[in-house]
C-alpha cells in the first residue's frame, strides 16, 4: 500500500505541533516588540530571555552567548565574517571542502576581499586529517572554521580535538552545528569552541530562525547596523515567536529520540545492504550522524530514482548533478574521492525521531523494485 | 517538477530495452551532467529503422526524452531519423513545460541518434 515517507530531515523537517502551539500567541494576544518598554513589550522581552536560557542550557552556554539569528545561514555568515573583519591584523582562515555552501561561498567571498583561505583535505570517510589542520595555522590566521556533522555523508568531526588544536594555537574556532544540534553531544563548558551555528527547522522548529553561540569575550563585527538588538550584534526586532519556538523545539529534544535514529538507520543500511548488491555507504560507519544513511547505488542514475520513490510518496535527496541547479554532482561526495558516475548515484536518506520501522520498510521495498528496474535499463550494466 | 507528459514517459518508457544483434549501436555521454545514453537500432533492407531501443544512466528527464526520441524515430527511414532534432523531442515532451535545466536532456538523444545512423553507415560501406 502506498505510504507518504518523509525521509529528507537533513533538508527539513515538520514542525511540531506543539512547537506550533506554543509560537500561536506570540502572532496574535503577545505580539509585542521586546525592545518596548510597556507592558506588552516587557511580556515579549521575558520570553525571549526564557527562549534564550532553553537554548542556551542546551550546549551549557551562558544565556548571554545565544545570539538569534534568521536561522544556519545567517549563522554561519555572522561567525566567519564578523571574526575576519573584526580583527584587522589577520587575514587567514582555515576550513573544509566539505563545508556547508554558507560556509564555503562565505570563504569564497572573504577571498575576492583579499583573505586567505586553506581548504582542508578529507579523507573517503569525510575526516579532516588533524596534523594538516595544525600545520596550516599560521600567525596570520584569525578561524578554523570546521562543520561537526557534515549534511550529507553525516560525518562527525572530532570538534573536542580541533578546539585543542586551535587553543593551542590561540586561533578562534567556528563549528556549523546545524545538522549535529541535540543530536550530538555538545558541551561549550568542556570543548573549547568560540562559535556554534544552529538552526531551528532542523529539529522540529520553525524556518527563519536560528542561533549563533559566541563565547564571552570573543568579539565579532556585526553584519548590519541598527538598534541595541541581541547585544547589537544582531540588530533587528526579535523574531518573537520563532524564537519561542526555537526554544520549544529544543526542549521536545530527548536523547531517546537520538537512540531511536540511530537503531532505524542502521537497521536500514544493513537491510539495503543486504537486499541490494552494488551498494556503497558513503561516509563513515561509526562516527556517523543518529539520523543519516547515504548510498550509491551503482550503475543507477540517483536523480532518476529519487523521482520514482517520488512518486511512490518517498521523499529523499540526491547528490546527482541533475538534481543541482549547476549541473554539478555534489562537491562533498566529489571531495571523498567518488567519481562522477558514483556521485551521480547516490541519494541521502535523513531520518527523524517520528521515522518508524513501516516507514523504513516500505523505503526498501521500493528501492529494491526501483533500482532493479533502472538497473535493467542502464548502459553501464550491460 | 515534471509535466504529466514527461511523467508517463519516465514512469512507462515504451522504449526501454535492448535489441540482441543489433544493425547499429549509437552510445553518447552527456559532458554536462554525466548522463549517458546507448541506443540499439534495427534496420531493414530499405533503410528504414524497425526497431529502436534505448538504455540510459540518467534522470527522469533523461529516461522521458529517450523515450520520445525513439517514438519519433521507429517506421522512419535513415534519412527522416536525421532530421529528427532535439526541438522535435522537446515538443513531444510538452515543449515549453519541460524545466530549462532539463533542455540539455533532449540533446542527448538527438546526438546518440546521429551517432548510431553513423556507425551504421560506417558499417554498411
């Protein structure tokens, strides 16, 4: 029987209903401006300041270094630049080339400026090697700039090392924690980290909203000028009820639910591996986020596939070029070493806490009879 | 993001298969997404093609379109299958519908045609 099977979490996910209901007032009976100073003001300026303890209780980050954003974007963009252009003596930075697109076209901008970027290496598991991550600070380097769970192939980055590294080199050190956020342990008290991006939609929570953790005393320049805003380094009226459902998204989080991923995804990557011959894991095995599976499908074109589990009420993403708007295959699967026919067959499947074994069953029932059929009518088969 | 045209196509391709001893072979790659596209022609002594199948590694742009390349191709002669362009394909798919990132699609069959009638010629001289 058809089912609607929503496995593209890493892109977004459904808001919860309860996180609807508790933003609802915010739009209607508490609408204020939390920079007023009436009543209605004052009763918007106490729930932003609770929004920001939830969040910040989270990571075990004094309240005081929750900076709201418009959400991972704006996060990202706020920590590497607002870092580089504070700081007038330096002009290098360090990241990935498996980074978010607003990571890298961040870098990528900064280098028409005149900065320096270094684009680390990673390995076929999408693991930065620490001992180059080392040799690249120099004295000119203001950022490390290195994702904790990459949004496709789902690696984790040991951040707790790359944070020694970078204290030891006296370099401030950004983590995008967008896809990662409550579903890795995260802990600003032990892992030295300057700055964390986090968005909402990611985990239940509204689009447009999100977080940038900036430890005390680190100093950023904000992007835009305006009022006294989130300590002026986000200036705008408050989004009042996407924070308040930020915070609640956060607080649905329960580590049961990390538990309850990660036993799905692995027993649907040792399903697929066993029902389907020619299949390869991209991405690590272990250190692997709770909710992502990506496979390459061989000799199967990926984009192809997902329009037939598409239309099968399947929701997955691709890392086919014809699924981008370049035309390009995915720069994170081109960067553990896939050829452009593998990358052209892989597809990412994200799961969620409300994910259930019937979903999961149903996905490989359909993989099996769909990648059995291209196969049957592609080239490279034959 | 597919028109109702390209959907039955991609979902039923009429088309897809392989011909077992082959009058020609015509297999071209698409250097703009890494799509490829194998086609199997069978000839009779009037030149005119019986029989066309295709095989492809591509999306479900790609399947639909050579799906309708080899409809307008099978019962033609040689010659009518080389004045067969892309455009041709484009408007059995919905023309104007078709997402213009999926146009390049098109292409691919127009030039694995050529491709094929070439080896076939090569292989009659």
């Amino acid at each position: 029987m058809r089912r609607f099977v929503y496995m593209d979490n890493g892109a977004t996910t459904v808001v919860d209903s309860e996180v609807v209901k508790t933003m609802l007032p915010y739009f209607t009976e508490k609408f204020g401006n939390a920079s007023s100073v009436h009543g209605k003001g004052q009763e918007a300026k106490r729930v932003l300041e609770e929004s920001r303890e939830t969040v910040a209780k989270s990571i075990r980050a004094k309240p005081s270094e929750i900076i709201f954003t418009s959400g991972g974007t704006e996060s990202d963009n706020l920590a590497i630049k607002g870092v580089v252009y504070n700081d007038k003596e330096k002009n290098h930075i360090i990241t990935s080339n498996i980074e978010h697109h607003a990571v890298l076209n961040t870098c990528k901008e900064l280098e028409k400026e005149g900065f320096k970027v270094t684009y680390l290496d990673v390995d076929k598991e999408g693991f930065i090697d620490l001992e180059q991550l080392e040799k690249s600070i120099t004295d000119k380097t203001a950022l490390v700039s290195i994702m904790q769970g990459n949004n496709e192939i789902g690696t984790i980055q040991d951040i707790e090392k790359i944070g020694k590294i970078c204290k030891k080199n006296s370099v401030l050190f950004h983590s995008d924690t967008v896809q990662s956020f409550t579903k890795t342990p995260l802990d600003v008290k032990r892992v030295n980290v300057d700055l964390l991006s986090f968005s909402a939609h990611k985990i239940h929570g509204p689009k447009g909203v999100g977080a940038l953790f900036v430890r005390e005393g680190v100093k950023i320049k904000p992007l835009y000028q305006g009022g006294a805003h989130e300590r002026g380094i986000r200036p705008g009226t408050e989004n009042i009820s996407g924070i308040v459902g930020f915070a609640k998204a956060v607080s649905l989080c329960k580590s049961g639910h990390v538990e309850h991923m990660k036993k799905l995804r692995d027993y649907f990557i040792d399903s697929v591996l066993k029902d389907i011959d020619d299949v390869l894991l991209n991405g690590p095995r272990k250190e692997r986020l709770c909710n992502n599976a990506n496979l390459c499908f061989r000799h199967v074109e990926g984009e192809g596939l997902g329009a037939y589990l598409d239309v099968n009420g399947i929701c997955v993403s691709s890392g086919s070029a014809c699924s981008s708007l370049e035309l390009k295959p995915s720069h994170v699967l081109i960067a553990i070493g896939l050829n452009k026919e593998l990358a052209n067959g892989s597809l990412r499947f994200t799961l969620s806490r409300f994910t259930t074994k019937e979903d999961i069953d149903y996905v490989l029932e359909n993989l099996v009879k769909h990648v059995g059929k291209l196969r049957k009518i592609s080239p490279l088969r034959s | 993001m597919y028109n109702k045209k390209v959907m039955k196509r991609f979902l039923k391709p009429k088309y897809a298969g392989k011909i077992k001893d082959p009058d020609a072979v015509g297999e071209v790659g698409n250097p703009n997404c890494g799509d490829l596209l194998k086609i199997y022609l069978k000839v009779d002594k009037k030149g005119v093609i019986k029989k066309i199948r295709f095989n492809t590694f591509g999306c479900g742009m790609a399947i639909a379109a050579s799906d309708a390349m080899c409809e307008l191709v099978e019962g033609k002669t040689i010659d009518e299958a080389l004045k067969i362009k892309s455009k041709d394909i484009l408007d059995l798919m919905g023309g104007k519908d078709v997402p213009v990132l999926k146009v390049h699609c098109s292409v691919l069959g127009e030039s694995a045609l050529k491709e094929a009638i070439k080896n076939y010629k090569n292989k009659k001289k």
